[in-house]
C-alpha cells in the first residue's frame, strides 16, 4: 500500500518504514506526526477493536497515541493513528543516570494504572479456566518439543500449586506487551505507551508479568519504577503473590514461544528465563532479589 494515497495523508513530505518488533503489520511513520500501520483485511474486525480502543484511550490520557483515521483500500486495512516522538526506552535508557532511570519508570507504570482504570465495556470471562487452560497447552507443547530444564520443572510446579489464586480476579483492558521497547523517553522523561497490537481483556497486574523478564534486562531501576509507580504500599501482600505467579507463567509462555521458530533466538530468551526464575530463587520467593524489601516497610 502507497500510504500518500490515504486522504488525510496526500501532502505527505517524508514515510518511513519502521521494521522494528514482531509485528506482522507494515509500520510506516509519516511527517514525524503519523504511524500508520497496515494489515490483511482478514485482520479488519480484530484491528477495529484495537482503534477503537486507542480511540478511547487518547481521549483519556496524552500518554498514548490519538487515533485518526481506520479504513480498507487496495485489499488491506489500515489505521492511522498518532506518531509519538521520542526514543523507546530499551534504546534511550542508556543516555540516563539510574535516578533518571527510576523515575521514567515509575511515571510508565502510574499511567499504565490510569489505562486500567479506565472504564471500558469488558467481556464477561472466567479467567482461572482461562489461564488454566492456556498455561496446561503451553506445557504440553513443551513436552512435545522436548524441552526441559530444571528451573521449568520448578516454575510449573508453582503455578499449579497457585494457578487457583486465579478466581475471581478483576478483568480490564490490558496493553498486553508492557516493556522498554514500547515505552517512549523524550527528554529523558517517560513521555508514553505505545503498540497496543496486544491489547487484551483479563487481570490488570497480568500486564506486569514482562517486567522481570525484559526489562530488568535494559535497566534495573526503571523496571523497580515500573513496580514502585504502579503499585501502592497496602497493597504489597496480595501483589507479590500474584506478581509471581504471572512471572513464571511467563517464563513458560515465552520458552514455548521461542522454540516454536528459530528466528526468535531461542538460547537467548532461555537465558532470560532461568535468570529471571533464579531472581525468585526458582520460586521459592515471591519478591525478586532485584527489589528492594526496605522500600516496603
């Protein structure tokens, strides 16, 4: 698709492609003012919801992108929605000292707080026999690719040991991919949340289950800013529970990913898994050794 022959996109000056991420949508910058990203229109109804949700979002908060313009031509969909400048955190972290680091992570986790809170019409779901069921497939088909390791045994043994704390949790909107890659810094500032490709309904703290396992890969202390900003001190009790357990979900979740294709560096996200089982001494504790207990006495 030649996006300069969208309406409200026919003076552009400068399009860019942005190839960045795992996407199966073509991104284009436009101006340094518009994203646009475009998708086989098999993905139409799918991609709507997510606009319209963007839509409902930007009217609430100037920390994500407004959305423009939704609509198929040529035999693809598309969706134009606000450019929002800056540099993504996992590039820009290094230009900032650790106290730079900490607050731009705080500031991302208050606003994704505000973006759950935000009220929206939500599916009706059971979400423990939802995740029940989803985590079980993911372990067999771990099984089937013959993929083992010792802190895997542990990390599901914990889950189905908690995996009932489930019941009756609150369902929201989630982003549905929390990390520095989708965290714009301006100024050395959290300056939004972009990439709702993700989005989703179910438990608001599942949306932190990445925190762990990426960020604390870029910078250790905005990813304690990301904790610190969206969690308040009465509530530490019945989070690190849930925190933890959505940790090791994850860590499932993410193997199986890898070792579904070879492109997504398999040896790589292992790394990154046992690491972040080990932070938790392979689940014997909930807090990760990379927080810090006194911050919640």
């Amino acid at each position: 698709m030649d996006v300069t022959q969208l309406k409200m996109l026919r003076n552009a000056k400068v399009v860019s492609e942005i190839k960045k991420g795992f996407s199966i949508d073509k991104k284009y910058q436009v101006d340094e003012t518009y994203l646009v990203r475009v998708f086989p229109k098999e993905l139409l109804q799918t991609r709507k919801q997510e606009f319209e949700i963007i839509q409902a979002l930007g009217s609430q908060t100037p920390f994500v992108p407004r959305a423009y313009d939704f609509g198929c031509t040529g035999g693809e969909g598309y969706m134009i929605i606000g450019y929002v400048r800056g540099e993504d955190a996992e590039n820009g972290m290094f230009s900032l000292s650790h106290s730079e680091q900490f607050k731009a992570g705080f500031s991302a986790g208050e606003i994704l707080r505000e973006v759950h809170k935000i009220p929206l019409d939500t599916p009706k779901m059971n979400w423990l026999d939802f995740q029940t069921a989803k985590f079980k497939r993911k372990v067999e088909e771990l099984k089937e690719l013959e993929i083992t390791a010792s802190f895997l045994t542990e990390t599901e043994q914990f889950v189905y040991e908690n995996i009932a704390r489930l019941k009756n949790r609150p369902i929201c909107l989630q982003h549905g991919d929390f990390h520095p890659a989708n965290i714009i810094l301006k100024n050395k500032k959290f300056a939004g949340l972009i990439d709702f490709n993700r989005l989703e309904f179910g438990d608001p703290l599942f949306d932190l289950a990445k925190i762990g396992f990426f960020t604390t890969e870029v910078s250790i202390p905005f990813a304690r800013g990301n904790i610190l900003g969206y969690i308040d001190k009465e509530e530490v009790t019945d989070f690190w529970n849930l925190y933890a357990l959505y940790t090791a979900m994850h860590i499932t979740s993410a193997v199986n990913w890898a070792a579904k294709n070879e492109s997504r560096n398999f040896n790589k996200l292992m790394n990154y898994a046992a690491k972040t089982a080990a932070s938790h001494d392979n689940f014997q504790k909930l807090m990760p050794d990379w927080m810090n207990e006194e911050e919640f006495k």
